[in-house]
C-alpha cells in the first residue's frame, strides 16, 4: 500500500524548483499558475533567497505548486492513501481531486497572505523540539505560554508562540529535549494567532466547488479519513488556527497497512518522521527528478495493476 504525502512550510529551500522547471511543459504550467494567481513562483522557486521564500505568502503557494508539480512527473499513480502536512493539506487535496490545480493554488495563495496579515500582529514563530516524552514537553510548553502547534510524532513536537516566549524556550528547554531548532517560518501557525486568517479562508472557500475524495484522504485535523469534498475543505479553513497531529495520520496509515511512502517536493521532512515512527515502510523524498525513476520503481513494487486487481 502506497501513501503519497505533501511537505508544510519550512521545507523549502533558495532554487529547490529550479530542476523540475526543465521538465517537459513544467515552465508553461508553472507561468499559466503564477498569471492567475499574480506571484511569480518561477521566480521565487529558482532566484529568490531564503528570506524571501520565508515570506508566508510566498512560501505556501511555492510549496503547493512544487508539489503537484512533481507528483505529476511521477506519471499516472494512483496510491491508496494521501495526506499533507499543514498547507501540504491543500497540495493532498488536489492529489485526491477534490479540488483541482487552479483552485488548489487560488485558495492557497488566499490562505499565504490571510496568515501572512495575521503573523504582521504579532512578532511570532515557531520552533522543534528534538527529543524528549511528548508528555512532559506539552506540560512544560503550556506553562511558557506556548502552544505545540505541530505534534508530529517519533518524538517531536514543535513549539508556536512570541519571540519572546521562545526565547525563553530556548534557555528553559523541557527534561530529556536535545535542542530547540528555530524553523524557517515566519509566524505562529496552528495556534490561536491566526484566527483572522480562518474567517479570511472561510470566504474564499465559499468560492469553490469541491468533489469527494476519489482516494482516500487523512486529515491533520485527527488524522481521521474524510469521505467528502465539502468535509475536506471545511477542515482546511479550521486547520490554520488548530494543532497539526501528524502523529495521528501516522497512526492511520499504519491501520490502513502501509508499506510505502513517497513524499513530494521538496520531500526529506516527513519520510524523515516515517522512518522513525513507521519502521519497515519504504521510504522515498522527492528532491530533484533525479529521483522519480526510483519512485516510479517503488510505485510499480506497491501498487496493484488494475486489471490484475479485477482478476483480467
């Protein structure tokens, strides 16, 4: 059983998408894109430095785009499960073809600059804790002021709050945590500072019209499989305010039975928690296309044929 997952901010990295630019049409898509959402992602995917794909509003439309991007170079795959990691939810969310490619980055750019305005409230961040129990992290994050706005599993949780909190954070780390790694984002997702940006995104989603997932989806939200289009986007609105549980879609894909994951571009971050809290699921990130004949080989040794499937 494949599971094909989308990477959140911070995953991206000064000319990641520079390489998948090459592609065959991969240009002409990635313009048609940037015309209607008015960024230039070629731009920013290929000359921009690490401050400026910081930007919220920048980051998250890039890592969308990089993600369909690349999961269409791997060709016609049709795994058993998907999911993504914050705004990796919305890349998902066209995997599963509830929404498709022009809504998907028309919403995503609303909810980039909706969180970009909020984050401008308040000096915000967010950082990962490596290490520790997940327990006596989240106790002594509440007692800071903090909130764990990702609890991603094999251990680690990531921390959400002001500078100042983390500051203290990090001179005050909780019992058995190794070390406190500030993340490239530039605000406190998934905690109560973004709330502006839910009731932002809820009017932009009155603009769409969702299908139900025609693969199965799994929600940050609980980690719970979502059978309808309306469900699905209903939970991306709520989302930018709430924890992300990827430890729970980790916990489902194991009942679904998984044997293989394949995150794309720009993959590393959750193959990385895979390994650790999944042993014995294959493993492949997305990085270059340098990758995709070893994906495509992976997806060939986990997926069935549809006519064997049906016994033909």
């Amino acid at each position: 059983m494949l599971v094909l997952v989308a990477p959140g901010q911070g995953a991206q990295t000064p000319g990641f998408l520079t390489p998948w630019l090459e592609l065959p049409g991969a240009a002409d898509r990635v313009a048609a894109w940037s015309d209607a959402i008015g960024l230039d992602l070629a731009r920013y995917g290929t000359q921009a430095d690490a401050d400026e794909i910081r930007d919220t509003a920048v980051a998250q439309p890039l890592l969308v785009a990089a993600g369909i991007l690349s999961a269409a170079a791997l060709g016609d795959v049709r795994p058993s499960a998907v999911a993504g990691h914050s705004v990796g939810e919305i890349t998902a969310a066209a995997f599963a073809g509830v929404l498709d490619d022009s809504s998907a980055l028309t919403l995503v750019r609303r909810r980039g600059l909706a969180m970009a305005e909020a984050a401008a409230v308040t000096e915000t961040g967010m950082s990962a804790l490596l290490g520790g129990d997940p327990e006596v992290s989240v106790a002594h994050l509440e007692k800071l002021g903090l909130t764990p706005a990702n609890v991603n599993g094999a251990g680690q949780i990531v921390a959400a709050g002001t500078l100042e909190q983390l500051a203290v954070l990090n001179d005050d780390k909780p019992e058995g945590v190794r070390k406190v790694v500030p993340l490239k984002v530039a605000g406190a997702f998934h905690t109560h500072h973004m709330a502006p940006a839910v009731d932002a995104l809820a009017k932009a989603a009155e603009a769409l019209t969702p299908a139900d997932p025609k693969i199965t989806y799994v929600s940050n939200k609980d980690g719970r499989t979502v059978s309808t289009g309306a469900e699905v986007v209903s939970r991306l609105v709520g989302q930018v305010a709430n924890p992300v549980r990827w430890d729970l879609c980790m916990e489902t894909f194991k009942e679904l039975g998984v044997t293989a994951l394949i995150e794309v571009c720009p993959g590393g971050t959750l193959t990385g928690l895979t390994k650790r809290a999944l042993p014995g699921v294959r493993t492949l990130a997305l990085k270059t296309p340098d990758d995709l004949d070893a994906a495509r080989e992976l997806i060939a040794e986990t997926t069935t044929p549809a006519a064997d499937a049906a016994g033909a």
